[in-house]
C-alpha cells in the first residue's frame, strides 16, 4: 500500500496536486473543513479504493510512517478514553473510538487466533436434547393413553468453529483491517494468507451485527463475549469500510492536544472547574440568576514547595497553534480570558500562587518562539498592573510518546 504523508492545516492544493481521489473523498464525506477553508482541517488516514492511503499527521509533527503509527496510537487511546460508558463517542472525537475497535480487535487476534474454541449452539430436533427449553417453548400433544408427547423438542450441538458464523466474521474483518492498516498494527500482515482462508458468511454484511448479537446468550468466556461486541461496534460505525473508502480521525486535534496535555503534564490535577465562579444576573425585580456553565479551564497544575510548603497553581490554556508569529497565536479573547481566570482562581484558593500559560506544539528540541505575553499601552510601554503569563512550547513527538506510554512525566520548562 502507498502512503503519502501530509501534515494537518496543509493547503487544499497540495492534497489536490498528490491525491485527488482523497480529497474527493473528504469532500463527499462532508470532512476536512475544505468547503471553508483553503486548508485541510484533519489529523487521520483517508484510505481510497485505489489502495492509495494519505496521512495526516498533527502540525509541528515530522513526516515519518513511525509518527503515523505513533498518532494512530494516540487516537486510538484517545478513542478509548473519551468513549462513555453507553458506547458514545464524544462529538470532539470524530471516529477515534474505532480506531481503538480497530486496535483491540487486532490484539485479541494476535494474542488469540481466530475463535477456534467449538461451541455448544441451540437447534431444534437435533443434539442433545434441552427439556427446559422444550417445555418453555414446544406446544405438547396429549396421546391416546394420555402421555404428553412434544412432536418437537428444542436442543444444543456443536459446531466445527471453521464454520462458526462468529470465526467467519472475525477472519473477513480482520483481512480488511490487515489490508489497510497493516503498516500500523506490528505482525498482523504475516496472517493475511491464513485469514483469506476461511470462507465469507452466508448471510449479507448488512445482517452480520444481528447475527452476532443473537449469539451473546451461548456465550459465557470473558474472552469471547469482548470479540463479539467489538466486532459488532466495528460492524455497526458508520466508518465507511466497505463502500467508497475509509476516512478516519478527526478534524480538530486541539482536543487531542489538551487531552494529552491533561495526562502527561507533572501535576495536572482535576475538579476545579466545578469550584470557579459563575455569572450571576441580578434581577430587577429581586433575586439572581446564577447561568449553570461557568468558567471551563483547560488544565491546572498543582505543586507544593516541599521546603516552604507554598502551594503553586497554573493554568495551562493548551493551544494548537503554530505561535511563530502574530497570525499564528491566540487572539485577544483568549489573552483576557486566561487573566481572567487567573483572578478568579484566587478567589478560590486565596494563600496559593496563581499563575497561568499558553502551552503550544512544537517540533523536537525547537525553541520557544515567545516566552510571554505582556500588556503594554500604545507607546510600547509595559503595563505590569494589567497582568502577563508566560508562553511553553512542547514537542508534539514526545508528548504523544508520553501519553501511549502512560506516563505523567512532562514539566513546564525553558
């Protein structure tokens, strides 16, 4: 398979020049952002019919097929991690929940083979006779001596696991996820001959989720019971397998960003948004109205000195953005609403030191473009009295390195 690399906010024409086929594909999934921007708004692979795959990596991100694994990595944990308890993937998330289908599936496959286990199934007039189920289910008949007679009974066979439906349908969705992500998912590729083997389900794809499900009530390994509901997500996302390519990953890696931030960053601690001030409107006829959302910071890191015992804490506003020049940093809202939320933390937390940053993507070992932003009046001088925060750049490479690993080892440094 061809994989071409891009990188995230790439002009429309590059895609364009190297693959027109993904961005057509794009386009008609409605994707990309293309229909407004002259940039292509997406971090993921779109894998067309031709067998050509384009990637794109996040910005500030080399363009190598290891950080294309590395960031399929990262979806796919991300996936797994914002993915609710019902099965719902956060809006945020584009189709990242499947790439950890995706990557599950292929770990139970390489630690487990195809399901080979022969499985006891219900039949009717055939195999071991089930008399609960016959007397739950089967209209008796009364004979002449007045016995009662089931002129048919319920019962459970085995079956060759070759030709169990659930080892057919794991061996055709694991040839398709070898096909295209191969590259990607170490050792699966050397199984593609074993996995064409086995023949296609009898019935229509559409029906394979169905199937499946109608099976759960057999089931009673732990094991098992995991293959099959992840292949009926995998079989159940609207991800575009089959019919006209395959597109996934998400348009806004920001999300993605403050996410890893949130898990790698030393000291990164949860529940303050719930404990900020909220806008309260008061009324003119007496009372308040209090608005439910309030204040939503990114991160906050929470230190203590182990020889003074100060408590330190930082806001960290995480932003995807380039920040090598005035085009490419945050805007005077986002500068007002990190002062802010500097004020309003002490308020909360009256005796600590409050501070608070931008932190952006950079590549590896690249320096900090700018290390503050400070208020000044229109003859350049600086206003100290209306606030300033410091600005970090992190290499994206190694907070997503971090975050896979599951480790919260990252510091705030120069």
């Amino acid at each position: 398979m061809e994989l071409l690399l891009f990188n995230d906010r790439c002009v429309v024409e590059v895609l364009e020049s190297a693959s027109p086929e993904s961005l057509a594909l794009l386009r008609r999934l409605g994707k990309g952002k293309t229909e407004r921007k002259n940039s292509i708004h997406f971090c993921g692979m779109i894998h067309g019919d031709n067998g050509k795959a384009s990637f794109f990596l996040p910005r500030q991100t080399g363009q190598t097929i290891e950080n294309a694994s590395l960031v399929l990595d990262c979806l796919a944990k991300y996936g797994r991690e914002v993915t609710s308890r019902t099965g719902n993937w956060h809006a945020d998330s584009g189709n990242a929940g499947l790439l950890y289908i995706i990557k599950a599936l292929a770990e139970d496959f390489l630690a487990y083979g195809i399901y080979a286990d022969r499985v006891r199934v219900a039949s009717r007039d055939s195999g071991k006779p089930a008399w609960r189920e016959t007397v739950r289910k089967e209209i008796p008949l009364l004979s002449q001596g007045g016995n009662v007679v089931y002129p048919a009974f319920r019962t459970t066979r085995t079956t060759d696991a070759r030709n169990f439906p659930l080892s057919r349908v794991q061996a055709v969705v694991m040839c398709e996820i070898a096909e295209k992500f191969g590259w990607w998912l170490c050792g699966l590729s050397a199984h593609k001959a074993v996995l064409k083997s086995y023949d296609r389900p009898t019935e229509q794809r559409a029906l394979w989720a169905k199937m499946l499900r109608s099976l759960l009530p057999t089931l009673f390994e732990n094991r098992v019971i995991n293959l099959v509901n992840l292949l009926v997500a995998y079989l159940e996302a609207d991800s575009g397998v089959t019919e006209g390519g395959l597109v996934l990953g998400l348009e806004d890696f920001h999300t993605v960003w403050e996410h890893m931030l949130g898990k790698t960053l030393v000291g990164a601690t949860e529940g303050w948004n719930s404990r900020l001030p909220r806008a309260a409107f008061r009324k003119r006829e007496g009372g308040m109205d209090v608005q439910e959302r309030g204040m939503q910071t990114d991160i906050v890191l929470e230190t203590t000195d182990n020889a003074s015992g100060e408590r330190s804490l930082t806001i960290v506003d995480a932003k995807y953005y380039d920040a090598t020049g005035t085009k490419s940093v945050p805007g005077w809202g986002d500068v007002v609403k990190q002062l802010f939320y500097e004020r309003a933390l002490k308020t909360v937390v009256p005796a600590a030191d409050v501070s608070n940053c931008f932190v952006f993507p950079c590549r590896p070992n690249e320096g900090r473009k700018y290390t503050a932003v400070e208020m000044q009046d229109r003859a350049g001088n600086r206003l100290p009295t209306l606030g300033s925060f410091d600005c970090y750049y992190l290499g994206i490479e190694n907070v997503m390195k971090s975050y896979v690993a599951g480790r919260q080892d990252l510091t705030l440094t120069d």
